[in-house]
C-alpha cells in the first residue's frame, strides 16, 4: 500500500524545505559536469590509462540511471524521506572515497557508490516537490530545480578548472568530490529536521516486486552499457538488443505481477496516461540531441580551432545564466501557457542551432570571434528554460502525487537514456565524418543539422500533445 500525501500531515515549512532537497542534487549535478576538466589530472596523479578514465565517468551515469525507477518506487512505498537521507549519505561517502582513493580502481568503485546515491535520491527530490507543492507553488519549485540543474551544470567545468589551478593537479581534482561532503552532511541534518516523516508504518514488509526490479535494471544496463562504453568491442552492441529482450520480459513480468493482485514495481497502466506518455517522449527525443551541444561546441573549438578548455568552458556561461532565468519566468506562466511554452521554446532551440551553423563559418575563417558563438548558444539556454522545467511540470501534474516517486524516476530515466545515446552517437558521428576526411566545419555543420532535426521532431510531439490539452476541460 502506497501511502495517500493528501492524509493530514504536520505543516511543512517549504522554502527550507526546498533548499534540503536543492542542495544536494546541485552537488550531485556538478560531480558530472566536473568531472570532464578532471580526467587529465586524475590520469596523471592515478597512472590512469583511457579505460580507466571513462570508467570515472561511465560507472557514475551506470549505477544513477539503473536505480532512478526502482529507488522512485522504493520511496514511494517505504517513505521518500528515509530513502532521501540514504541517498545522500551514499553519495557523500562515495564523495569522501573518491577524494582520497590511493588508485583509480577504488576511483572507479567510489563513483559508482556516488551514482548509487545520486540514483537514489534522484526520484525522492521530485515526489517530494509533487507532494508538498501544488499548482504556481509547484511550477515555482520545479522552476527553481531547473535553475539548479542550469547553475550546477554551468559552474561544474569553471569549478574544477579553478581548483586545479589554485591547488594544482593533484590536489585540485581531489577537492572536486571532498567539497560534497559538508554539503551532504548539512543537507542530512536538514532533512531530518525540514522534511516530514512519511515512513509507512503498517507492520508488514512493503513488496517491492524484487523480480521487477532485477529485470528492469539488467535491461537498463543493457541498453546504456554500449552507449557510455566508447570503443568497445562490437561484441558489446549485442547488449542493446539484449537489453531490450529483457525490458519485454520485465514488462509482461508488471503485468501478470498486477493480475496476480500483487504491487508492481511500476504499474505499467502508468503509460495509458498520454500525457505522462508524451511527456517522456518530449523529453527523450530532445536529449537526444541538446545534451550533445555543449560536447561538440568544445570539440569544434579545442580540436579544430585550437582554443583552451577554459576558453570553451567560458563560452557556455552565458547559455546557462539565460536557462536559469527563463526557467524562472516559464515557472511563473507554464500552467497558464501549458504547452504553447514548450513548443515556443522548441522552436528557439532551432533558431539557436541554425543560427549557431552560420556563424561557425565566419568564426573558422576569423571573420568573427569564437565568442561570437556565446550569443546562439544564449539562445539554447533560453529554450532549455521553456521546454525541460515546463515538461517536467506538465507531465507530472498529470499523475497522482502518490506515485511521484515512479513518474519521477521514469521521467529522468528517459533524459537519462536519451542523453547516454546522443552524446554517444553525435560526437561519434563528428569524429567519422573528420577521420573519413569530410572537413571540420562541415562535419560541424552535419551534425548541428542532425540536432535540429531531433528538436523538430520533439516539437512534433509537443504539437500533438498541445492537441490533446485542448481537449481537456477547462483548456485555454
């Protein structure tokens, strides 16, 4: 029995509230966004070959993405605060061993523990804000997670980079995961303190469809496994289909589960709701493409242009400041606007990525300044304010708060797979087309072309989905 958030609860203070459940995933956001101007130190101070290093990176998106569903349910069925607390405290352990592991093997293990964490406490941050907030309130604290994820996502690479150069390599990388560990331990006592008990207390074990859970993660990570694994063998591919083998067997395992009147892990009548469907849908399609935007910006730039990391983490600053204010303001007109917002911003990303391909010539042949890209790319950021906040809240408003969690993570796990295969399969397009010979610009150009076209068909999606909200009743 999944416990019902609208029973009589204790009065709940929710701007500090907010700020528990903010603080840590703005720090587990910038231990992936890091992470990437720390592989070269990290390779230097651990002896580390290439393998190793995209382990550093692989092993934490893993674990955080085959936990997000299963850890949703698990809150939503036992109590989000206590799974919250574990999740945290998980990810500041994993923090403190990454920062003093001796070798990059007990590197790799202790990113895997801070993916266990952050995959853990991923979903409660979301059913947590369903819970105790509703309506502007609701959009308002979803706005300001957006932000969040903007700011973390933006501050990551300048953070490391700053580190590194004010303590040097071997310390500097160091301090990029032991900087989580006072926050984790505050946000800890916050939540003992800020969030509401809703441990279930029934006296009974809660059943949470073990069965289920196996299957859906080995699914998971057959389906992500070739995507964070770059030059594998091809005998890795044969993982995919697999993956997708297993995800069938998971889902008539929901099913018969249901019949039998047992509680699924995700009750799979979860998707009949178009529009929690679209919503994934939306929201997949587009990270398919978006997420490669701030890879092969850098590639362009450092690999072809010759400019510096720090250079090329600059660039991106405006774009995140731009999403962090538009998601604010979207915040205040997305239950008014509904998915007008969404497809509006759409079609800014478009104009950003079109705009972004004519530029990149003038900036190659020194017409233009490579900062000149700052201005497109602030356009990107503009969009990602109106579409990746907004969609959140639309989609979710559709279900029932009860299982928040579950939406939750199934949401996130769609981001999570569609950015795996993107920045998998965009950046790999750009290097064959350069290794067969094509030029940079126009590899560059190709594969911004290819980005655009995903947005277009994520707006697809949202037009479709504008069709269906007009029907509702009560439409604008």
């Amino acid at each position: 029995m999944i416990p019902d958030p609208s029973s009589p609860s204790p009065p709940v203070r929710r701007k500090p509230l907010l700020g528990v459940l903010l603080a840590p995933l703005f720090a587990a956001l910038v231990a992936v966004s890091v992470i990437n101007v720390a592989l070269a130190a990290i390779g230097e101070g651990l002896d580390a070959d290439s393998g190793d290093l995209q382990w550093v990176i692989s092993g934490y998106a893993l674990a955080f993405g085959i936990l997000l569903v299963p850890a949703g349910r698990a809150g939503d069925a036992t109590g989000r605060r206590r799974m919250f607390i574990i999740g945290v405290g998980v990810f500041t352990l994993g923090s403190l061993l990454s920062g003093i592991a001796p070798t990059v093997e007990i590197l790799n293990l202790s990113r895997i523990l801070q993916g266990i964490g952050s995959g853990l406490l991923n979903p409660q941050t979301v059913a947590l804000i369903q819970q105790h907030f509703r309506g502007q309130d609701r959009a308002r604290a979803f706005a300001l997670l957006a932000t969040t994820v903007a700011v973390a996502t933006a501050i990551g690479p300048v953070l490391g980079g700053g580190l590194i150069q004010l303590l040097g390599p071997e310390l500097g990388w160091r301090w990029m995961f032991l900087m989580n560990v006072p926050v984790g331990v505050v946000a800890i006592i916050g939540a003992f303190r800020y969030i509401p008990d809703d441990k279930l207390r029934s006296g009974r074990l809660p059943d949470l469809d073990p069965v289920g859970t196996v299957l859906l993660s080995a699914a998971i990570l057959g389906i992500m496994l070739p995507f964070l694994e770059r030059g594998v063998s091809p005998l890795v591919w044969l993982s995919f289909p697999a993956g997708l083998m297993v995800l069938g067997l998971w889902w008539a395992w929901e099913q018969r589960y249901r019949r039998r009147g047992r509680a699924p892990m995700v009750d799979t009548g979860i998707f009949t709701n178009r529009a929690f469907r679209n919503g994934i849908l939306i929201i997949s399609v587009y990270f398919l493409g978006a997420t490669s935007v701030w890879i092969i910006i850098p590639l362009f730039l450092q690999m072809h242009l010759q400019h510096t990391a720090f250079e090329a983490a600059l660039i991106g600053l405006p774009s995140s400041a731009a999403a962090a204010i538009s998601s604010q303001v979207a915040g205040r007109y997305v239950l008014t606007l509904g998915r007008r917002l969404v497809i509006v911003g759409f079609g800014i990303a478009f104009t950003s990525m079109l705009l972004t391909a004519i530029m990149s010539g003038f900036v190659e042949n020194g017409t233009l300044s490579f900062w000149w890209l700052a201005a497109p790319l602030t356009l990107m950021g503009l969009s990602q304010g109106m579409t990746i906040s907004p969609n959140q809240t639309l989609t979710l408003n559709s279900m029932d708060p009860r299982f928040g969690g579950v939406a939750g993570g199934i949401l996130q796990l769609g981001q999570r797979i569609g950015a795996a295969i993107g920045t998998a399969m965009i950046p790999g397009i750009l290097f064959s087309l350069t290794e067969s010979g094509t030029p940079w610009l126009e590899a560059f150009v190709i594969v911004v072309s290819i980005i655009m076209g995903l947005t277009l068909v994520a707006m697809g999606f949202s037009i479709a989905d504008r069709a269906r909200e007009k029907q509702a009743p009560g439409a604008l």
